[in-house]
C-alpha cells in the first residue's frame, strides 16, 4: 500500500488509475477524471477505512478544491467532542454558511448545552428552524441572566402549540411555568389548541396544571370527546366561555357521525348560551362542511348559507364543487364571485367562472374571459383555448444570463460544492452518497440566492444535465417560461424506445415522467416508489414478469432503461383497460386502476372538465391536470403538432348532456 500511495502523490497517473481501479469497487469513467477528483475519492476511501494517516496527507494535497471542507466535516464530526472549540469554530468561521457546515454546528451545540456550556452555545448560536436549538438558545440566556424577559416571550411561543414539542424544551418550560406569564388562561388556550389538533392525551397532561375548580371544567370536556351525544341531550352548565368552547366543540364532534342531531342541538343551545358573532359563523360554516362530508342531501343549501366574512379557502372550494357536481350554474356562479378577490384571481376558478357565464347565458362575457385565458400556458388555459378553439400558447422565454452571472454564482460555497458533488456522482456509479450529499448543498445554497439568481442557478444545474435541480430551482425562482429547462427531453434514446417498443405517445411518457420525478433517476418516494417513473416494486416485479425481464434485487427497478421499459408497459396495461382514454389510464396509473374505473363509473354522467376536479384524492387530481397539461407541452418540445387537451370519458361517457336550458335552475334561498 505504502508504494501505491507513493505513486499516486508521485503523479504517476496512468499506473495510478490501474491500481485504484482493481482496489476500489466502483464502476468509473476513468478517462473522465480529473487527479483531484481520484485524490478526493481516494482520501475518502481512507477515511472509512480509518487510515487516518493518509486521509491527512491527501486532504492536506486538497486545499483548494471545492470538497476540501467536507473531508474536513468527516475529520471533525466524527470525533466532535474531543476537538478544541477553537478548530471548530475556525471550521464553521469558514465554512459555517453551507449544509454541513450549519450540520456540524447543529450537531455541536447540542453538545455544548448537554454539557450546560452555555457561553460557548451563545457565541456560536445562529437562528435555527430546529425547536430543539431554539429551546436551547432560550435556556442559555436564562442560564446566564441574558435578555430573560424577551426570552420567557419566545418560550411562550414555542409552548403555546397543539402538539407536544421536543424534550429538550422540557427545562425551558419549567422557568416559563414558574414565571408571571402562566396562568390558567394561557393553560387553557393550549388545552384548546391540543383538542382542535385531537391531542387529548397532551391536553390530559395540560389540565393537570389548572386550578381544581378549573379541572372540573376538563374533565367535563373528556366527557363531551367519548361521549357528545349523551352529553349535550342533558346539557345544563352555566353560561361561561370555557362552557361555550366545550358545547362548540361537542357539537363538531357529534355532526361528524349524526349531522341531523348535531344540528338540532345546536339550534336549542344556540337559544340559551350567549355565544359570539364570530363563533356561530364560524360553527355555521364547520356544519356545512361537515354536511359535505356525509353526503346530506341538503349540503349545498348549508354551503350557500355560509356568511361570507367567515369563508376560508376551504369553505369556498367546497361551495364550488358541490355545486359543480350538481351542476348547478347559478349557484356556481354566485359562490365565486363571494370568494376572496386573491383566490377568485387564479387560472382555476377564473375557468369556472367562465363556465358558469356560458351556462346561465352570458356567452359574451364567457367569450372574453376565455379569450383572455387561452393566453395562459397552463392547465386551465389549455382548456380555454379547446372552449373556443384556439390554439395553445407556449411562450417559450429562456433564461438571460452573462459570464459574470456564473462566475457570481459559483462563488456560493454550496452551490460550487453541490457542483463537485453532482459531478462525482455522475463520474463514479455506485456512489449514491454523492448524490445526495449534492442536492443538500444545491437546496441549502439555493435558498441562499435572489429569484434572479436562482434563474441563472436552474439554467446552469440544466446545463449540467441536473434536470431535476434545474426544474425546482426554477420554481422556485417563480421563473415558469424557460421551457427548456422546466420541460427537458432528458433521457430520450431510453424513453424513445421504450415508447416506440409499448406504442405509447412519447409526449405522454414524458408527462408522466416530468410529474412522477422530475427527471430523478435515483428517485425514492417516502411509499417505496422507485426511479424516473416511480413504480413500487410489487408493481415491478409483476411486470417484469409478464415482459420476462429478471430482477435480482428491488434496487434493478431504478436502472434507466428497466425502469422505463416497465413503466411504459404499465402505461400500455392502463391504456388498453381504458378503452386508449388517456385520462383515466392517467389517473390509473397514480391512484390504481380500480379507483380509477369506479370513478369513472359513479360520475360518468359528468362532463369531463368537471369529473377531473370531481377526482376524490387531491394528489390525483392535481397528477391528472399536470400530466395532461405536460403531454401538450411535450409535443411542442418533441416538434409535434399538439393534440387537444385529452380530456374525455370516453367509452364511459354514455349521457347526454343539456348544459343550457336542463341546468337553468332557480338560485339557492
């Protein structure tokens, strides 16, 4: 080892690549690398196996390139408790501002206040998303007499949720128990909370610190939770606050399973206890989406009746696709025009409203405002411009950027990090740590950048083939019109010919591909999906059964050219089941096929527009409108002349429908 060691520090590069490739089980393009590159490699392969010796030498030939600071990392926080304060605050003075410089120093005040070094935590303290660091930072201050009446505030905060927060809190807490801020009103504002979040065991342990007569009250409230019906038929309380919140909430809880009775009750006690404007509005407007949710017949009369001061978005959606399921126009029209001007403003709802013109018998303002929709390159444009039969706008905008825009933004410690790593993860395969390690510092440094900048980071990481960081990136930038970069023909050969093999629109298969992943190869969902199209691995497993494909391990699912011949025959499998109705296969393919066939079934007397918004899964429904609204996209990108927006229920459409004078109906009272 010692003179392979000395050849490689000797540059002896030919024989270098030799021996490192018959030691180090990787799949490498050799000819590809550059020597910092392999040293870094190398220097990390003697990290892991701990030979700490040459891990130094190596690091120490590394000082300028970009991945230096992270052979650091490893150095440091392997053994975090035993370096000296200074080496790690030197470390963080300059690499602090990247994800795993803000990792170590998470790491190392956690630390410092187990071991109660309180001055040491507030030298080295930055704001922190962590509750735990936050906790932490308020009892250092406590700790060492800092600003404690501002810190008992920010406690306050951190307390006052409905939910249980981290047991590193738990010190905290205890001062801000014992200070002039607790009482039993604020006790009972988080005993509220926990209950509207179904928290009762947190809220058990809150009562716990009311005074007795106040406990009397909670334990009325555990009564109302397991037993509301009983309990409200024999109410008989006197007319407090509390009493109101615990009648309040009794009533919600009953409406859940018997809405009939909940209301009933609740217009007797309405009667006898004083309870607020603003708690019957809102009691008004939680009964009517509850009537939803059970399917009563008279749902839309209680949407309708909702006072529109106490409308939230979720109240306005509901109105509108209730009455979109009936349609019932008026009533359609009238709700979107009482939603709040910002919400009322989206492409979505201005559709609808269009809708509802054309359907009560305005077609001139439909017309206009259909008009001045079809401009979008959206969804909801899309289908505007199928309303009057006009074609699709795409504009196309890339993304201006100099020289001297690169040159800024590589001087970001991250984003030129997240750079090097991207490029060893494409270099050495098998290596995923890479990877991951360069989409954490792409996204720590992205948040670091303008919108502008950001621009130019989504157009460069494009540049790189880093479609998936080029597509987010430039989300989050707000800058939707670089079709290059948010629409990429990535992995063509692979998708081209899996299409072709399937005979599945190519447009299509991107769309899928484009919603599914983003063009992430290595793509693991938190539900086990796997790759650029996201199968789960019994779903893999049975196709490749049928296209005799043999898989040895769950992992072969996420090579290119497997994951894509079996996702595209899956699409094939849906496209046949649904009579080549790419919508329904669309939504077959994210939700399952049975879903998508009972669906199909139960409202198959609707127009189209309206079974997509009819969808019940809200991930689907959104996965529909982006697939269908990508295919077009696509085949612009692909250079082919776009379809309409494949909307259809078709073989399942089989009603006639009389959209204007059958759906004239008198306004809701």
């Amino acid at each position: 080892m010692k003179s392979m060691f000395d050849l490689m520090m000797n540059r002896q590069y030919l024989l270098y690549k030799i021996i490192i490739l018959s030691l180090i089980n990787f799949n490498i393009f050799a000819e590809e690398l550059t020597t910092q590159h392999w040293q870094f490699q190398y220097a990390y392969e003697a990290f892991k196996n701990n030979k700490l010796e040459k891990f130094q030498s190596l690091s120490i030939a590394l000082s300028d390139y970009p991945l230096y600071y992270y052979l650091q990392y490893l150095e440091i926080s392997s053994k975090l408790s035993e370096h000296s304060f200074s080496s790690i605050a030197t470390f963080l003075k300059q690499y602090g501002n990247t994800y795993f410089g803000e990792k170590l120093r998470r790491d190392w005040l956690k630390i410092l206040a187990q071991e109660q070094n309180w001055s040491t935590f507030l030298q080295n303290y930055t704001p922190s998303e962590s509750t735990t660091l936050q906790c932490y930072y308020v009892q250092a201050r406590l700790a060492t007499g800092q600003q404690i009446e501002t810190a008992l505030e920010e406690i306050k905060k951190i307390w006052l949720v409905g939910y249980s927060q981290p047991n590193a809190c738990d010190l905290a807490f205890e001062s801000l128990y014992q200070s002039n801020l607790m009482n039993d009103a604020l006790v009972w504002e988080r005993i509220q909370l926990a209950m509207q979040n179904k928290k009762l065991s947190l809220a058990i342990t809150l009562a716990k610190r009311l005074s007795p007569s106040e406990q009397a009250w909670f334990t009325l409230w555990q009564t109302m939770h397991y037993q509301p019906e009983q309990t409200l038929a024999t109410f008989n309380y006197p007319d407090l606050p509390i009493i109101r919140t615990i009648i309040l909430y009794g009533i919600n809880r009953l409406a859940t399973g018997q809405f009939d009775l909940a209301y009933s009750y609740w217009e007797k006690l309405q009667r006898d206890y004083a309870f607020s404007v603003t708690q019957i509005g809102e009691m008004q407007r939680d009964l009517a989406l509850t009537s939803v949710k059970q399917h009563h017949p008279d749902a839309l009369k209680w949407l309708a009746a909702i006072n529109r001061h106490f409308l939230t978005e979720e109240a306005s959606e509901a109105r509108i696709k209730l009455a979109l399921r009936q349609q019932h126009w008026p009533a359609l029209l009238d709700f979107i025009t009482e939603m709040p001007l910002a919400q009322r403003h989206s492409l979505q709802w201005r559709y609808w409203l269009g809708r509802a013109l054309e359907q009560t018998s305005q077609p001139t303002q439909a017309q206009k405002l259909f008009v001045e929709l079809a401009k979008e390159r959206d969804y909801y444009g899309f289908l505007a411009a199928d309303r009057i039969g006009t074609k699709y706008q795409m504009k196309n905008r890339p993304i201006q950027y100099t020289p001297t825009d690169q040159a800024h933004l590589m001087k970001n410690q991250s984003v030129r990090a997240a750079y090097e790593f991207y490029q060893l993860s494409q270099l050495i395969t098998g290596e995923e740590q890479w990877l991951l390690n360069a989409r954490r510092e792409w996204d720590y440094g992205i948040k670091q950048l303008t919108s502008d900048q950001q621009a130019v980071a989504a157009a460069l990481a494009n540049r790189w083939g880093w479609h998936d960081r080029a597509v987010m990136t430039s989300a989050q930038a707000g800058y939707y019109d670089d079709l290059e970069v948010r629409f990429p023909l990535a992995y063509y050969p692979d998708l081209t010919t899996a299409a072709n093999q399937q005979n599945v629109d190519l447009a299509w298969v991107y769309g899928i591909v484009r919603q599914e992943s983003a063009f992430m190869a290595k793509a693991r969902s938190h539900a086990g999906a796997l790759g650029l199209m996201q199968l789960m691995p019994a779903t893999g497993r049975s196709i490749a059964r049928r296209l005799g494909l043999k898989l040895i391990r769950v992992q072969d699912i996420l090579a290119i050219d497997t994951n894509v011949s079996l996702g595209t025959s899956y699409l094939r499998q849906m496209l046949d089941r649904f009579g080549g109705n790419y919508m329904l296969a669309t939504a077959a393919y994210n939700a399952g096929p049975g879903r998508a066939e009972r669906w199909a079934e139960e409202n198959s007397c609707l127009p189209a527009d309206i079974w997509v918004e009819m969808i019940p899964f809200n991930e689907t429904r959104k996965y529909v409108r982006n697939v269908l609204f990508y295919t077009v996209v696509f085949e612009s990108r692909l250079g082919q002349r776009p379809h309409s927006l494949r909307i259809s229920l078709s073989p399942y459409d089989n009603c006639t429908f009389q959209d204007n004078e059958s759906n004239k109906v008198a306004k809701i009272k």
